[in-house]
C-alpha cells in the first residue's frame, strides 16, 4: 500500500468488503442490493489485494452463474431472504435475472492472477469468460454491424442514463404489473434515485422479455459504452489467456476485440460532435446524449484524431471540481444527484483513469478519505450519495492504493 496514504482508508475499504462479504460472492451494499450483482461482484475481486484466494472464490461463484448460452445474469439471487424489486419470480426464472451487466470479469481475472491467484483455478475461468463475451456479440447485435446493443437499461450498468430516454418511450409503462419498489426504503431522497414512471418502464420490459423467451424486446439500443467495455474485456481475456499458454482462446479475444473496436469507429462516432453515439436499432434513430458512455471507447485502440477529440470533449463538456460526473453538465438531462443522470461513480473513474493518464485516481482517492465508501457523488460538491458502504468503491480504493 502507498505510504503517504492514511492506513485509516486501507482499514475502513477493508471492513466494507469483509461486511459485505456473503461467503461465495460480495454483496454491493447490504440493505439496499442484498445479492450478487455481475459486475460489482467483478470489482469486488478487482479488490483482491486484501484476499486473493476470495477473489478467486468471487469470480467462480460469478461465473457459475452464467446461462447455458453463456450469459453472465446482471443478478444472482443466493439467498431468498434477501427483500429486493424485481425478485427471480419478476424475471420468471428460479435464481437469476435475463440480461447481463458490462462485463469486466476478465480484468478481475487478470489481476487476480497476477497478484497470486492459483494458475489452475484462474485457468477454469477462462471458458466462461470467453462464452459470455461471445454471448454479447451473438445475442446483442441484431443488425450485424460488429457492435453491441443493450436489451434493458439495467443491462448497461448505468440504468437511467439520458442515453436511453427516447428509446425508453416505445415501452408502455400501463403495462407494467404490479409492484412495490424496495431501494426507496434505503435511499429516502427520491431525487437520487430514478422515478416511479421510469421503474414501471424497467418492469413492463423485465416482463416482455421473459414473455419472448428472454430474448430482446421493445428496448435495443447499441452502446458504444457497452461495446467499448467488451471490446476491453476481449483484450484482457488475450493478454490472460497468454499468460497461461491458451493460445487459442487469445487469437480469438483479439479477433473479437479488433472486430467491435472498427464497428464502433464504422458505425457509432459523429466526427461531427466528437464523440461516439447511441443508435435505436429498432427506430432507427440516433441519440446524441452527452454522456459518459459516449467516450468510454478511450478504453481501447482508437484512431489518433478519434481519441484526441474524446479527450478534448471530456477536457471541455465534463470538467467540474469531482470529475468525473456521467453526464456533461452542459446536457440539458444533467442532474448532479440523479444516480447516472450526472454524479461521478468510482467505476467510471477506475475505467478511464489509465486511458486519461492516471490524472483521476488521486482526487477520486481524496474524496472517498474524505466522504466515504459511497455508492457515488455529487461531481459539483463532492456530496456522497446513495448507499454507504459501497463495496466497489472500497474495492477499486484498495485496486488504487497497492499499486
């Protein structure tokens, strides 16, 4: 750990992961998401430092959860106990929800193996890992264009993004069967959450899908987010698969990873705008939202002109004194509070860090000394907001503070 760095923030990220901790999987945050959710339970492991062989036991226990046709579920319900909206019998399934999440689990991988992890045991991930990054490519791409789309707001992580409001009109919310939401119980400022309309958008989709054999519904937008995150992966995969001599499984991550990097320049950047968009495969139409997603491609190999003006439009649109916020402050959806619709997430720091010269570790590191284990926060005050005791917050705390 960094010397000039109060062993206090060590100590304090350490107690949210072992408070969190589940046995076989990592909560987010105790009260308000009581099971596992795919890719917080991949940060998670990206927190290894504190435990390698747990991290090991995180990602099995994640990846044990895939479908047979290879999807990582956005949600394993472990312990039936455990009070949340919607609940496997909302998805119509036993245990588990229909979409997935980002998927970041070949990082964690890779990390876990480098810090010690047991090679044989890293090595049965790769399987898994390999079947749900083809799953994507397979199951959410309808138009072919070698980018993916996402099927439910939840599935990109950033659930009630600007990015997906037009798209979201086409989803009757009348539709939605009865329910009661369960995170305002936790989380009493509504204001930092989404709205009671957008929640019944979510729950008429969650049943659509289960009613179209948890296929896609009336929601496909492709996401350069998305697509930027799994064309990362695929590259971790390669680099972690060569490090255990299985050659094939790497030649196939580049070729997937090479295949989405040239369909997000082909077919999602506006050199217009500057940044990569969001298309309506089903309408036909092009959000232009300026949000964080929209220049999460930084993450991989890009054309020097497309990579210098993403850098320029974060420079400019999303300068504030906590950087990131997920939405440009001159977006009119800006919200500071709003959940994705404008607070910094650790994640996303994390995420861009690297491809923005490492410049966003230590004022991130700064704030969560200072405010705590958050889920996220105010990008204009720097205000902690949502749960505490966040465990990706504190895992990507302690990825940072070993080095």
């Amino acid at each position: 750990m960094r010397e000039d760095r109060p062993v206090d923030l060590v100590d304090r990220a350490t107690s949210v992961l072992r408070a969190n901790d589940r046995g076989r999987y990592t909560v987010p945050a105790g009260h308000l998401y009581p099971h596992q959710w795919a890719w917080d339970s991949a940060f998670a492991a990206i927190g290894s430092v504190v435990d390698v062989d747990r991290a090991v036991i995180e990602l099995e226990s994640l990846l044990a959860s895939a479908w047979s046709d290879g999807r990582v579920p956005h949600i394993r319900f472990h312990d039936p106990t455990g009070v949340y909206f919607p609940g496997p019998a909302f998805w119509g399934t036993h245990d588990r929800s229909s979409i997935s999440q980002p998927p970041v689990w070949a990082a964690a991988a890779r990390r876990v193996l480098d810090r010690g992890g047991d090679p044989d045991r890293v090595r049965a991930l790769i399987e898994p890992i390999a079947r749900s990054h083809e799953w994507f490519l397979a199951a959410r791409d309808p138009s072919d264009i070698g980018v993916v789309a996402v099927g439910h707001p939840w599935e990109s992580g950033m659930d009630n993004s600007p990015a997906w409001n037009a798209a979201m009109q086409a989803i009757d919310p009348a539709s939605a069967p009865p329910f009661e939401r369960v995170d305002q119980q936790h989380v009493t400022d509504a204001a930092q959450r989404p709205t009671d309309d957008d929640y019944r958008r979510y729950a008429a989709l969650v049943t659509e899908i289960a009613g179209n054999g948890f296929g896609l519904g009336s929601f496909v937008v492709y996401d350069p987010g998305m697509s930027a995150i799994l064309a990362w992966a695929d590259g971790e995969l390669a680099t972690l698969a060569d490090a255990l001599d299985e050659t094939g499984v790497a030649v196939a991550a580049r070729r997937r990873r090479d295949r989405v990097t040239a369909g997000l320049v082909d077919h999602l950047w506006d050199d217009s705008l500057g940044r990569f968009v969001f298309l309506d495969a089903l309408a036909g139409a092009t959000c232009t939202s300026n949000v964080i997603s929209a220049y999460l491609p930084l993450l991989v190999d890009l054309p020097d002109e497309v990579a210098t003006a993403l850098r320029a439009g974060l420079d400019h649109d999303f300068s504030t004194p906590f950087p990131l916020p997920t939405t440009s402050p001159a977006d009119p959806a800006f919200d500071p509070v709003g959940y994705w619709r404008g607070p910094m997430w650790v994640n996303v720091n994390w995420l861009l860090d690297a491809p923005l010269g490492g410049r966003l570790r230590e004022r991130t590191l700064e704030l969560v000394e200072e405010r705590g284990c958050r889920e996220y926060f105010d990008p204009l005050n720097g205000a902690g907001l949502g749960a505490d005791d966040f465990t990706w917050t504190a895992a990507i705390a302690l990825d940072w503070l070993s080095g």
